[in-house]
C-alpha cells in the first residue's frame, strides 16, 4: 500500500524544495536602502536595493541590514525537501522495478503452468485415443474371430485343443470354493477366446456356483436400507436387476413403500411418483424436494418414534440412466437455478445441478439409519463420474452394483467396466480382495458369455467383501413385477387372434405385423422400441395394446409363436437379459 503514496509525495516535496529554493534565492533577505519620497505630498517610504542609486527627491535614506540567517535557513530546508523528494522518487522507482520484475515472474511461472497442463493434457488425450484404438482393435479382432468362426466350425474344435488343454477352475466365494491358476500364459488370448467361442465345456459345479454367488448379490439387496448404484452398459440387465430389487421391496412392504423416480423416458417403477428431466425439471426438482424434506422430518423425530416409523415405511429415489441427466444438468440445465432449503430453514440459490449432488449426498450419508435410500442406475464405468461419491466415505455409503455383458451375436458390450473395478483401489481398497476376483473374473467371463447371463460384481459395505457371479435368471419374475405393479388396471383374460389383430389393426394383417417385427429385429431394434413403433402401444387410451407390459408383450409372443419358424425366437434370446 505504501508504493501508492510514493509519487504525490515525492511531487509535492519537490514543489515545496522549489518554493523554498525560489524565495532563498529572491532579493528579500538583502541589505535594502530606505528613503522619503519628497515627490509625494506627504512622502512616501520606498526600499530599494542598496546597489541601486536613490532618486534627487529622496529625503531621511536610511540603509537597512539584510537577514542572510534566514536566507540560510529557507536554503537548508529548500535543499532538504528537494533531498527528500529525490529519496521518495527513488524509492518509487525501485517499487514499480519490483513490481515489474515480480509481474515478469508470475507471467512466466504462468506460461510454464499452461505448458505442463497443455502437456498433461496432451498426454490424457493420447491415452484416451490409445485406449480407444486398443478397444476398436479388441473388437475388431472379436468380429473376424467369430467371422472366421462361423465359416469354419471345425476351428472351434482345433482352438480348443490347443489353446485350452485343461478349464480353469471357478472361485466363487473364498470360503466356498479354492482359486485355481490359469492354464494359459497369455491372458488376452484366452479372454478373445473365451469371448469368440461358444459353447465352452466347463465345469457344472463352477457354473452352479457364480450362479448361487450372483442369487446370493441380489438377495442382498432386498433388505438393506443402504442407497443402491447399478453401473453398466446398456443391455447388460440393469434395468431387470433394478426392477426385481424394488418389486420385491413392494412385495413385501406393500403400499407402505414410497416409491420416486425421476427418469429420462416413459417408464414405470412399480406405482413410483415419476418425473422425466427431460420434459420437466420442476417437477423433478419437486420430487428432490420431497425426498430430502422426509429425511429431515424423520432425522427429527424423537428416537422412541422414529425407530418404528422408519421400519414401516421406507423411502426409495430412483435416478434413472443417471448419466443421461448429469450431460442434461450440465448443458442445457446448468444455468437453472433453484432455492435449496437447508437444515436451519434458509435457503440458498445454487443450480439444478449441484441440488441434486447435494440432496444425493445426504441421502446417502444419512439416509441408511432413517430408511431412505437412493437407488442410481448408471452407463457410466467411473464412479468417479458420481460427484456425489467424490469421497472413500460417500463410497463406503453405498452398494456398488457393476453388471456386464457380451452379446456375441451382435459384437456387443464388453467386461471392461468390471475388470476396471477389480483393478481400481478406490473400488476395492484390499489387495488380497482384489486378488481374489481376478481369480474368479476369468472363468465367469467365459461362463457369461457361453449362458448368454450377465455377470455381476457386487460390493457388500457390511463385510467389506466383494461377490463375483453370474446373474440369475430373473426375467419372469420381472415381468410378473411389471404386470404386478405396472398393469394392475388392465383385463387379464384377453386372447389374440387374427381376428382381434385384423380388428385393431385394420390397415395391415398379422403376417405383415410379423415381418415388419422380424425386419426391425435383424436391424438391431429391442423388443421394447419394437412394442412402441411398430405396434404403437400406449399411443390410444382405448386400444388394448395400450399397456406396453401386459398386451404389448402378450401381442409380440402370440406373433412370434404362430408365425415364427424358430429364427426369430433363437434371435431374441440373448435380447431377453435387457
């Protein structure tokens, strides 16, 4: 601050030195000759310089000393502010080479930061390119291999005996079952085979036994109060794993279940109250609101009543293709700001955004005691992706829920997401842990891929182990759940026939119907986006198709079975996992 008051002073002690020089140097203090002008009537007293002659007129002159102390005097001080002046200017000088020099210092101290960010960024980009090439390469090679494959069977066999002499043996459960080593040395090679080739004989007991461990990582689910994150790819079951955790929850508390969800598309969740982010925010940000307002209730609730209350009436959010909303919240929501109430009743303006990070953290930090739990389902493979897991704590909070798939038929999806949580610490802090499922991971990838069933890495917070499976078939009791809970409202005892078919579609015939579905299936269309655009259901309050889980189903088998040669079916068989 001082540096800013250097030059007015240094300018004003110069005036100053000036003033003084002046007036020290002025003839004031000199000797002075005074005399009466007789010229005037009455005589005037005039002084003048003792070296200049009086006039003729003047009368009584008088010589007058001059004061050269004085003199001397307004000299020193003239010098000494001139002194000062020059003392302040140079230290201004020396302030603003300071600063320059220190500007100089930051501006390259900058330009040496940009160059390590450009440069660390350059490297994450080639890496991420590297990673992107190795992937289309792997995938690349998958492709010819089950080419190859198809042209040439009798490959399979010779493949086999040369590259898989012995099976490996399937760990499940440290205490169930004993590891056993790998019978080949180069891994990717078995793991492109193992993805390429099917079936695989195996052993029976190591396929019971992922199968046990993957019923026993569902079963898990049922009665914890700990909030829920399913990562995966699309079609690697998500969706069926979710839907069979939430209606077996309603099964077994009934109404009492308070169900929300916010989603990105028409869906149900078992009678949940349903917002789409997508269509309208307000209304999500409503039932964010009413979530996070009954878990501060209960956290206020005297202990005697709370206990019981929590116990009766759960509260599950489900957040729906979570990574969908998060690209939404922060591009054509991030500057919708809201009014988030906090604990003490005042609010603050925060964006959309960041609300729902905020209420997710609470939900899962406090909302395991009181019963209220956050169910996320994720296509994201890093749960670093999930800012309201930004902390080991927000982690510790949860249940992971990683599931994968390969759908060989199609060459798609992959295991990656779960062998990058074998591999990542964050995931699983315990070295011999880790260990453990890379044991495991090889054999149920083959098994996954052979039985056409995900397979499922679930972490269990109690225990801190980790369980390693194949997911069970569950897809019956999920179509009993949406029948249950989705269209409870509709006639059950409703039959197809090609008279109905010619009845409520007029236009086309039930042949037609089945063409155009098994075209749209050779096209890679799913069954569900089939239901919707090809026999339009839930376009017509009056139509029986209306409900996508009871007639729209019912409609796409009864064509399947009475048109179908068993093309189709063998087709739609690995779709069903979705």
């Amino acid at each position: 601050m001082l540096h800013r008051l250097y030059a007015p002073a240094s300018t004003g002690l110069f005036i100053c030195g000036a003033i003084a020089a002046i007036g020290s140097l002025s003839g004031y203090f000199n000797s002075r000759l005074q005399y009466c002008d007789a010229a005037t009537n009455p005589c005037t007293r005039v002084a003048i310089s003792v070296d200049v002659k009086p006039p003729q007129t003047a009368i009584d002159a008088i010589v007058l000393p001059g004061n050269g102390k004085m003199r001397l005097s307004l000299g020193l001080v003239a010098m000494a502010l001139l002194a000062g002046g020059y003392v302040i200017s140079g230290l201004e000088v020396e302030g603003l080479i300071a600063i320059a020099r220190q500007e100089e210092i930051d501006a390259e101290l900058e330009e040496k930061r940009q160059a390590i960010v450009a440069d660390e960024e350059e490297k994450k980009l080639v890496l991420a390119a590297d990673i992107r090439y190795k992937d289309f390469e792997q995938q690349l090679l998958d492709g010819y291999a089950m080419l190859l494959l198809e042209n040439n069977p009798e490959l399979a066999e010779q493949i086999l005996a040369e590259k898989l002499p012995a099976q490996i043996e399937a760990v499940t459960d440290s205490k169930a079952l004993a590891s056993a080593s790998p019978v080949v040395n180069d891994q990717e090679t078995q793991d492109t085979v193992q993805d390429t080739i099917s079936p695989i004989v195996v052993d029976p007991t190591a396929l019971s036994s992922l199968i046990a461990a993957g019923t026993r990582a569902i079963d898990g689910l049922i009665d914890t109060s700990q909030s829920l994150i399913f990562l995966g790819t699309p079609g690697a079951g998500k969706s069926v794993s979710l839907g069979v955790v939430v209606g077996r929850k309603k099964k077994r508390v009934g109404d009492k279940l308070r169900l929300y969800a916010i989603a990105m598309k028409n869906d149900n969740f078992a009678g949940a109250t349903v917002g789409r982010l997508n269509a309208d925010s307000d209304v999500c940000y409503g039932i964010l609101l009413e979530v996070v307002t009954e878990l501060r209730k209960r956290a206020a609730m005297p202990k005697s009543e709370r206990e019981e209350y929590c116990e009766e009436t759960p509260v599950i959010l489900i957040l729906d293709d979570f990574m969908s909303q998060q690209k939404l919240l922060s591009s054509s929501l991030s500057k919708k700001i809201v009014r988030y109430p906090e604990e003490s009743g005042a609010y603050q303006k925060i964006s959309l955004g960041d609300a729902f990070n905020a209420a997710m953290a609470e939900i899962i930090f406090n909302g395991r005691e009181l019963n209220v739990a956050g169910y996320v389902g994720t296509q994201s493979s890093n749960i670093e992706d999930l800012k309201f897991l930004s902390s080991k704590g927000g982690r510790a909070g949860v249940i992971l829920m990683y599931q994968a798939f390969r759908n060989v038929k199609k060459n798609q999806g992959n295991y990656e997401i779960i062998s990058q949580a074998i591999g990542n610490q964050h995931v699983i802090a315990d070295a011999k842990e880790r260990e453990r499922m890379r044991d495991i991971f090889p054999q149920a990838k083959a098994l996954s891929v052979q039985e056409h069933r995900p397979m499922i890495l679930s972490s269990n917070a109690d225990t801190g182990e980790f369980i390693l499976g194949i997911v069970p078939d569950m897809r019956d009791e999920y179509r009993e759940y949406e029948r249950l809970y989705n269209g409870a409202d509709e006639v059950t005892d409703f039959t197809w026939t090609i008279r109905k078919v010619s009845e409520f579609y007029p236009d086309t015939t039930a042949e037609s119907l089945f063409n155009e579905i098994r075209n749209r299936v050779n096209d890679g269309m799913t069954q569900r986006e089939i239901i919707r655009i090809v026999l339009k259901c839930g376009e017509n309050k009056q139509h029986p198709t209306r409900s996508y889980s009871v007639h729209g189903k019912t409609l796409f088998r009864w064509l399947v079975d009475n048109y179908d040669n068993g093309e189709l079916a063998a087709m739609l068989k690995s779709e069903e996992v979705q």
